[in-house]
C-alpha cells in the first residue's frame, strides 16, 4: 500500500503522536538526511528488521535500499514464513533479493530460546505474545541453533539473536541453569566464529540493563553479546538510558534494537516511533559513538500508528534519522 501524506497524518492523530512529524529541518541536516548513509559516514550498520515493512521481501528490500538509502537489513521472516523455516528456493531467492539490491545482513533475527523452561511453573507470556511465524518448543532448540548457524553461513553474517526464555515470576531457581544452556549455545557459535546476541526482552527473563548485566557476567564468553533494546526494557518500566546502559559492559554490546515507547495509566505502555516517545534516544545515540560501538542499529519499529507496518515504519524511520541529527551523528 501506498505511504500518503493524508494516511500519516491520519494515523499520527489517532494515536496522539503529532510531534512525530516534527518541523522543517534545515539544509545541512537535510543533507545528511539523505546522503550520509551512501557515503558510509554513519559509525552503525544502520538497518530494519524487514518483516516490519512488509512480508514481501523483494519490497522491503526496495525500501530498505533505494527509499531508506541503506545497506544492512536485519531478517526475520519473510512471505509468511520465519526465517529458520525457508526451504531451499526461498533461500536461494532471498540471497539473489539481497544481491539486486546491495544490501548485507546484521544478524539472524531467530526465536531462540523463546519458549518456556522446561521444569519450572509455565510462564503467563508463554502462549500471548507474536512469535514471528515461529513456534519451536523447548525440545527443539538445539535443532534451531544448528539451522541459525547454517543461515548465518547463506547470509554471510555473524550473529544470531536469541532469548532467555519467558518470564517467570520468580527465576532464580532457574537462573543458573538457564545461563549454562546459553553458554552451551555460545560454545557452539563459536566454533564458527559466530557472535550469540541475547535480546533484553520484557517477556523474557532478560529484560532490563540491570539484568542484562547479570547476565554477561555469569556468562563472560566473548562471542555472547548483548542486542541491547532500549525500548523493550522502557516497556518494563525501567529506565534504559542512562541508567540501564550504565551497567552494561561496554564491549559486550553486539546489537541495538530501535523503538520508542509511551507510558500509559496502570504502569502500562504503548509503542511510539522513534523520538516520539520516552526513551533518551539522543543520549544513547551519542554514547554509542562515545563508547566505539559500531554493529547493527537496527528499526524495528513495533508502532502501527499510520496504518500500516510501511506507512509507519517510514514515520519511525524518518524519526530515528531525525534523532541521530540531533545526536550530531550523520547515518
């Protein structure tokens, strides 16, 4: 479907997110709006998760390159299929999409470990949250990373994203155990020198930077990284930045996820796009450069506001550009 002015802004009333459309910029930002990511000034790997455009890969692929102007793409599931479960020609057509269109891929954006722990009580996110068009069950993990780590090798990246398992109501039972299977898992990537990213993610059982960092201290593993999700832990109710960051061993963050949210009455929350919302994205943003961080920052945008994954992936896109401007980052 066709982004239209008129659908933007119809979509940014009902959602009371007007200041997403922020004024005018001027020509020198505007100029680094649109040409920088070409020139390859950006520190990051400036991405979108392509399932969040559009499941049409050969289209997401178009905006990504020629709309977005960029060369990384983050993959997840494409034609109503995750990513893990592509048969032979969808790969080989996927791979000849990426080739027409110049773009490289972050990272495998997998399921992993996105399922109950066996033993422990079920979890109340167990069966209530979008899987992607995945649904592995704990017993067929390690099938998964095998078939993660085969993909990596189609796609010529070098990360997998993984989870911890949802949330239980009190983990500490389980903690230890959980981190021996996700450094089992990282002894594995590393065989092929590929980088394991644990997403902090609030219905998992790391959703925080305070947890995050637990985690990476129980598990010291290099090639274990953080996709480190400012808006996933905002959604929780903590603070991602600067708190939550804080705590995070710098070297250790391997990925970022961008979204925006917007706090809602009972401790509840709303996704927003990028800049629109609570998180101290300019701050961020800016402390990533500081620290050398230099992998995937990748869209995902979450928000439907304007009607449609496309129309409102454009606005958050458009929003995230924006807030690296006023970051003083050309990307």
């Amino acid at each position: 479907m066709e982004h239209t002015r008129r659908a933007v802004l119809a979509g940014l009333a009902l959602t009371g997110l007007d200041r997403a459309m922020s004024p005018p910029i001027s020509k020198t930002a505007a100029a680094l709006l649109m040409g920088s990511s070409a020139a390859g000034a950006c520190p990051f790997r400036l991405a979108v998760i392509n399932d969040e455009i559009t499941q049409d890969f050969e289209k997401a692929c178009q905006i990504v390159s020629a709309d977005f102007g960029l060369r990384w793409i983050e993959l997840r599931s494409m034609w109503n299929k995750n990513v893990t479960e592509l048969d032979a020609k969808q790969l080989t057509d996927a791979k000849k999409i990426l080739e027409e269109h110049k773009l490289r891929v972050t990272d495998i954006a997998s399921p992993l470990f996105k399922t109950d722990w066996p033993g422990a009580p079920r979890s109340s996110q167990s069966e209530k949250r979008d899987q992607f068009h995945a649904d592995f069950d704990a017993g067929a993990q390690d099938k998964l990373l095998e078939r993660c780590i085969s993909l990596c090798k189609t796609f010529d990246t070098d990360r997998i994203r993984c989870f911890d398992f949802w949330r239980l109501d009190d983990p500490k039972p389980y903690r230890a155990a959980i981190d021996a299977k996700l450094q089992q898992a990282a002894e594995r990537c590393a065989k092929d020198n590929i980088i394991l990213l644990l997403e902090n993610e609030m219905s998992c059982n790391t959703a925080t930077g305070e947890e995050s960092a637990a985690v990476l201290k129980a598990i010291p593993n290099k090639n274990f990284m953080l996709n480190w999700d400012p808006g996933n832990a905002a959604a929780l109710g903590s603070t991602p930045y600067p708190t939550g960051y804080e705590r995070l061993p710098k070297d250790r963050v391997g990925h970022c996820h961008c979204k925006d949210v917007v706090s809602k009455p009972d401790h509840k929350y709303d996704w927003a796009p990028v800049g629109a919302g609570i998180v101290e994205w300019v701050g961020q943003l800016q402390a990533f450069q500081r620290d050398g961080f230099h992998y995937g920052l990748s869209l995902e945008t979450h928000w439907h506001g304007a009607g449609t994954p496309e129309a409102s992936t454009r606005i958050s896109m458009d929003g995230l550009k924006k807030t690296l401007i006023k970051a003083g980052i050309p990307c």
